[in-house]
C-alpha cells in the first residue's frame, strides 16, 4: 500500500492544474512543447509522463484503455486504480482516454472511439510515449493554433502515421485526438491539425 500512496503526485491539487494546463496549451497550440508536472514516482511498465497524464485527466467517469504490455502489470493497474478510479476497457473504440507505452503497442488510429457527428467531444484522447518528441522525421503542421506553419520531428510514431492521420483528419469534426509525451514534455495533435511531411 505504502508504494500505491507515495507513486502520486506529491502535491496532487497544484500539479494536476500544471499539469492539466499543459495538455490544454499542447492542444491549443499544437506542436509546442509543454512541461508536464511529474509524479514522485511512476510505476516500471509506465513512464512518468503517461502516468501524469493519467492522473491528471483520468477519473471514474472516463473509461480507460491501456495497451497490453501496460494491461498486464498488475502493479500498474492497481497503482492507477488507487489514483484513478477509472474503470478499464479492454475495447479501444469504448474508450475516453487511452494510453500506450510505444507505438508498437497502439491499434490504429480508426480502432479507437471517433465520436459521432453530435457528440464529436466523446472520441478518445490517446496519449502515446515515444523516445522523444525530436530528432525523428521531420513533420510540417498546419491548421488552428498554428502561425502559419510549425516543424516538428518525434520519434517513435507509427510506420504508417502520416496515412493514418489524413484519414482521421478527414472525418473532423469527428477524429481522435493524439498527445505525444517524453522527457517530461507534452506535444498536441488535435484533430484539426494538418501534418504533412517536411523538407
């Protein structure tokens, strides 16, 4: 029990704002870094980052989705049942927040809930780590919140992100929405923003 109270965070109130925030800043100007308030500590199968996220956005009204190497750490899932208290989906497309620990843990983009023409806001937020959010592909986002254009280059997304991507924007204002976390930092991918490949 001891290791269930001491994981989060240690002034819960003050960094779940900073951390919520955050999420909100990376969403609403996409492809800008945003610091994440950390937990004292993270269970082993889940980075620091995810785990913040979750702690921060997940509550026992938001159906939770973890892929299966997050799913079958006991240790995890209790951990996030103490903090949480949101109830877990094995379905991806019933799920309001998803979480993966690599991109080769995550179904499609398609897999997950898309919302419905009425209540495009009930889609899924995943949020996916990756080993960092640059050094990777260069990306080129366009759209709302966004001057212009913005460059961007995280590694660890999937093969196939980009088709993905032009499918999920297509159906807007339907469409997941997608946070890439690392190295303490949150990157958004709102479901408005254009992505194309860089020069």
């Amino acid at each position: 029990m001891d290791a269930l109270l001491d994981g989060g965070f240690a002034d819960p109130v003050l960094q779940s704002q900073t951390a919520f925030r955050a999420v909100l800043d990376a969403l609403a100007n996409p492809g800008t870094l945003q610091t994440l308030a950390m937990p004292q500590a993270a269970p082993n199968g889940m980075g620091a980052e995810l785990v913040s996220i979750l702690l921060t956005l997940c509550d026992h009204d938001t159906s939770l989705w973890l892929d299966p190497a997050l799913r079958a750490d006991g240790a995890l899932v209790e951990f996030l049942a103490f903090h949480t208290a949101a109830p877990l989906t094995d379905s991806a497309a019933a799920a309001t927040f998803a979480a993966a620990s690599s991109a080769n843990h995550l179904p499609p983009l398609d897999q997950f809930n898309l919302g419905t023409q009425e209540y495009p806001d009930r889609s899924t937020t995943i949020v996916l780590a990756v080993p960092a959010l640059g050094g990777g592909p260069a990306l080129v986002l366009r759209g709302p919140g966004i001057k212009d254009q913005i460059a961007v280059s995280p590694q660890g997304l999937p093969a196939d992100f980009l088709a993905q991507w032009v499918a999920n924007r297509e159906l807007f204002p339907r469409g997941i929405d997608l946070l890439l976390v690392a190295d303490g930092q949150v990157l958004g991918l709102p479901r408005s923003t254009r992505i194309a490949e860089g020069q």
